[in-house]
C-alpha cells in the first residue's frame, strides 16, 4: 500500500519525488563520476590518437593542428621495427606469469587458513597482507639493498658459490621481478580467495564427502567450481595490471641495465617522454599499440572463459 | 534422520585415520604457512635490523648498533632540500598528505553519491549509465599518461598538485561499483518511508545510507588513501620541483642520493615512510578486508 502512495505521488509532501525529478536527479548525480573520465579519460584519448599520427617531439601546443605535420602511420610502424620494443612485449608478456603464481599460492594459503581450527589464521592472514599495502618503491627499494652488490644476500650467495645473483645479468633479471611481483601481490589473492571460501556451501562440501569422495575430488568438483568467478576475476585484473606494469622494473633496473632486460612495454612509452629522448608522437603511438594489446588480451580471455562456462553447463 | 545415520556412521569408521590424518594435515598447514611467511617478512626484519646498523644492508652482522640511520634523515645533506633545508621526507609527507586526504575524501563523497543514484534511485536509462561505467574500467591505463602529460604541461599544469588531485576527486568506477554492491543490500522500505516525509535524496543518503553502510565507506576510504600515499607513478610525472615532491618521490630520491656502501640512512627512512600505512593497517584490517571482499564477486 505505501509502495503504491509513493509511485503514485499521491502525498502532497513528496512532490520532491516526481517521476520525472527521479530521472533527472538520478542521471545527473549517477554520471558524476563519468563525466570526470570524460574530461581527464577521453580528451587525452583523442589527443593520443591525433598526434600518434604526426611527428609531435613535444614542442609546440598539441592543438595546434594547422601547424602539425601528418606523417601517417610513421610513428607506429617506427615502434614496430625497433627490436627494443618487441624485446619489452616478450618482457611484458613473461611477467604476466606474476598472476599465476599469485593465484596459486594464494590459493594454497587461502585454504589452509580458511581451516577455522588452525591456531593463528588471523595472524597469517594480515602478515601475507602487508606487503600489498606497503608501497612499490620501498619493496622494492628494500630488496634491491638486499639483492645489489654487497647487500646481505648478494653476500650470502656469493659464498655459497651463486655467483648469478646480480642485478646485471639479463638471465637473473625475469626471475627476479617475477618473484617481486609475487612477493607483493600475494596478499590480494589470499583475501579474494579466502572471502570466496567462506562463501562456498558447506552443505555441498559434506554431500560430497557422504559420497564418498576424497580430499582431492572435493576441491577439485566442489570447492574449485564455486571459485571460479574469483578466479577468473584474478586472471583478468591482474594480467591486465602485469602487461602494463614498469613501475616495479624502472626501480630495480633502469632503462640500459642488462642489456634493455627491464624494458616492458609501458617502460618503452615512458622511456620517449623523458627529456632526452623526447618524441612524444612516438609514445602516443606506443601507448595506442600497448592499449590494443592489453584490449586483445582482456577480451580473449572474456571468451574463453564464456566457451568453457558452456560447455560446463 | 537418515542422513544423520550415515554421517554417524561415516564418522565412526574413519574416526582412527581422520585424527591421524588431521594432525599430519595441521602440521604440513604450519610448516607450509610459516615458510611462506618467513619468506614475505624477511625484507622487513633486514629493514630494520639494517637501518640500526652502520653500514646498513652491507654490514649486517659485522656493523655497529646504532640510531643514527634514524637521525641522518633531519640532517644528513643527501636527504635535505639545499634550497629551502627542509628533509625530503618532511616535505615529502606533507605533500603526500595534502594530496591525499583532498582527493581521497571528495572522491569518495562522489563515488558514493553516484553509487547511492544507481542502487536506490530508478532513474531512465540507469542499466546503461551503468554498463558504460562498467566499460571504463576496460581502458587500459596506460593509454592515458602520455597524452594527459601533454596537455597538463600545456595548460602549465605539470609542478602543480592539480592533475593529482582533480581527476581523483570526480570518484572512480570501481569505487562506485563497490558501494553500489553495498548500498543495494538496505532495504528498499527505509527509503521509501523517508521519501515520504518529503525528505530529498541527499539527506536520505547522508542521514540513513551514509550512516548505514559506514564500514563499506571507510574500507574505501582507507584503501584510496592508501593508494593515494603509495602511487609512485602518477608524481613522477607531474612534479619535477624538489618543493612538491611526495613521500615516494622522496624515499627514492634519497635511495638515489645516498653514498653507495652505505644505506642505513636509506633504510631508516624507508622504515619511517612505511610506519603509516602499516599501522593503519593492522589497526583497521577488518575494514581493509571488507572493502576488498564486499565486491559481490562470488
């Protein structure tokens, strides 16, 4: 009954609420935030596409497009001739293999502390924790001190004979930020993981066991199963976050290190902002081929995953 | 009833090789557990062990125990602004602070807003607004650095606060996604009752939303400021003045600057710059938890 009043705007007071006030306010209020993404996200968007068509080196106004030069498809087929880049794309690409090892172990530790009789999940649950909240540069800052020559590991293995260990030597380089990455993220998937564990039905787990089925048949028919969608929610944001990533290789290395082994893909834009090598036309075009990449990526994997929920069903 | 037989029944068979079995199983979980554990401390217990020692990370273990890592970061000459002698990390925090707490406040109030419009307000065309808002989350970020670097140097933006505090302030798509998620489980009927006393959407969203789903606004709250304290990327583009320098910026100026075989300094304000974030987490885990669990993904 008051359900309908209100519909029907029969009270005099809630002439506030017309139907088409509802519209109006909602929308107005609703697109907020896109509007924001419209002026910081789409200007820059349009600008990027014009200028990945010019030979802009970042002097001059970006608008002034009578004096811009056109040169095509110049800047895009300059990126895609230069090994640099697609040395970073094969770099980018390996360290994607972050999320994996994110998920696995955050998978494995997500199920071992969701056993509510272990003594001191809560404890391990923040401690796998910390790392995500701590920022890029002092983690990774802190394990260069301890990996660079003379730091206390670089000491520590020198003695046993592992003579690899250096920050210079290209074969070390992959390895090491594949396991920084981990190291850090780990965390998010304990806790995306182990939300999604106490949500699953136990009812299912216990039918199951009734069953008869073992240890290994229920996580993989049971538990795995209802996971799934956070599974998938991993894969998708965090190699989305890897393909891109440069933040954590332009700390520990730089740009020349290693022979170009910390060069990603964001990296290589970035590299042509910097005052030295500025061609700004040139990392507009960059950033449009790392884009479509990361686009192409991201949506093989929203049909992938579609295909094997039908054939699921 | 029959079902309970069984269980009973089950149990009763397996009881002998299920405490075996349960024991093996606790004791694989700690070791498991505690070796990973160890794994993700050990940087922070060599932090801090180093910047006790002089020498720092070269001279664990041979060096002398010492506070003066932690003194170094006021005075030593690496770590001071020559123009203005103030610590990097002095400046560093306030800056950090006053980019932070603006941006990550008023982007929350929008984010909410706009959340509370697309969970309790049915507005024409609601689904779609949304499902765009959703799509923008797509975008790969990386798109966008280059070109809004030109245009905020254009605009005589770059050394400024501006282009670190504007843009987060109109709210994020992921913040609205999430407190959607959260707003849409009070009860229709409350707002309903307030609509008709006559009360306008904004005082139903400040009066009984906001009050209703404050767990979900501070674990937002506090994961933006987070992220707000720890980005490292979007000041490197935008400041260049040593005046305007953030926390981050800072702590690697200070890595870059300090003498190599010695980086106690180093660790010691590394130590200094992630008391913050450490604290506010373990004193507000729960909230940090939620906020990344409430997402409705299940």
């Amino acid at each position: 009954m008051r359900l309908e009043l209100s519909k029907e705007n029969r009270d005099p007071k809630s002439k506030v609420h017309s139907r088409a006030f509802e519209n109006t306010y909602g929308f107005l209020t609703a697109v907020i935030p896109l509007l924001g993404f419209v002026i910081f996200g789409v200007t820059p968007i349009i600008i990027s596409t014009i200028q990945s068509f010019t030979n802009y080196a970042g002097a001059g106004s970006p608008y002034d497009l009578a004096n811009t030069v056109f040169v095509g498809f110049a800047k895009y087929s300059k990126v895609l001739h230069d090994k640099v880049f697609w040395q970073a794309v094969g770099t980018s690409f390996l360290n994607c293999l972050v999320t994996p090892f994110c998920m696995a172990f955050g998978l494995i530790i997500a199920l071992l502390v969701s056993n509510t009789k272990l003594f001191g999940r809560n404890f391990y649950k923040a401690l796998f924790f910390i790392p995500y909240v701590c920022s890029v540069v002092a983690s990774c800052l802190i394990w260069v001190c301890l990996l660079e020559d003379g730091g206390f590991l670089n000491q520590l293995f020198t003695k046993i004979g592992w003579t690899w260990v250096d920050l210079n030597n290209p074969k070390f380089v992959m390895p090491l930020m594949i396991f920084l990455g981990v190291w850090s993220g780990v965390g998010f998937s304990v806790i995306m993981y182990t939300a999604a564990l106490t949500n699953t039905d136990n009812g299912t787990i216990e039918a199951a066991k009734i069953d008869g089925a073992n240890k290994w048949q229920q996580f993989w028919h049971v538990t795995f199963p209802s996971i799934m969608p956070v599974t998938f929610f991993l894969l998708v944001t965090g190699i989305i976050g890897n393909l891109q990533d440069f933040t954590r290789f332009s700390l520990v290395g730089d740009y020349y290190k290693a022979n170009g082994s910390y060069v990603t893909m964001a990296y290589y834009l970035y590299h042509y902002m910097d005052s030295d090598m500025l061609d700004l036309g040139l990392a507009c075009a960059a950033s449009w081929i790392l884009a479509l990449i990361v686009m192409i990526v991201t949506v093989t994997q929203f049909i992938v995953n579609r295909k094997q929920g039908d054939t699921t069903k | 009833m029959r079902v309970e037989y069984i269980k009973r029944d089950v149990a009763r068979k397996t009881f002998n090789t299920n405490k075996k079995e349960i024991l093996f199983s606790r004791i694989v979980s700690y070791v498991v557990l505690t070796f990973l554990g160890l794994i993700v401390i050990f940087p922070f217990v060599m932090m801090i062990i180093s910047s006790l020692t002089v020498g720092g990370s070269y001279a664990v273990g041979k060096g002398e125990f010492s506070f003066i890592g932690y003194k170094d970061i006021f005075t030593s000459v690496v770590a001071i602004d020559t123009n203005t002698d103030v610590p990097y990390l002095v400046t560093g925090l306030k800056n950090t602070l006053l980019i932070t707490v603006p941006s990550t406040l008023l982007g929350l109030f929008v984010s909410a807003f706009s959340a509370y419009a697309f969970a309790k307000i049915k507005f024409k065309g609601r689904n779609v607004v949304f499902f765009i808002m959703l799509l923008t989350m797509m975008i790969p970020g990386s798109l966008f650095f280059v070109p809004s670097f030109i245009i905020y140097s254009h605009l005589d933006l770059v050394d400024t606060f501006f282009p670190l505090i504007v843009p987060g302030s109109f709210g994020s798509a992921m913040c609205v996604f999430f407190l959607r998620q959260a707003f849409m489980a009070i009860p229709d009927d409350y707002i309903e009752a307030a609509k008709l006393d006559g009360i306008g959407h904004f005082r139903i969203f400040w009066k009984i939303v906001v009050p209703l789903s404050a767990p979900a606004l501070i674990s937002q709250g506090l994961l933006g400021f987070v992220g707000g304290y720890n980005d490292y990327l979007g000041p490197l583009l935008y400041l260049h003045d040593p005046k305007r320098y953030t926390l981050q910026i800072a702590l690697q100026l200070i890595h870059t600057q300090s003498s190599t075989g010695d980086n106690q300094m180093f660790l010691a304000a590394t130590v200094v710059s992630l008391l913050p974030t450490i604290l506010i987490f373990l004193f507000a885990q729960k909230y940090f938890i939620k906020g990344l669990t409430n997402s409705g993904i299940k």
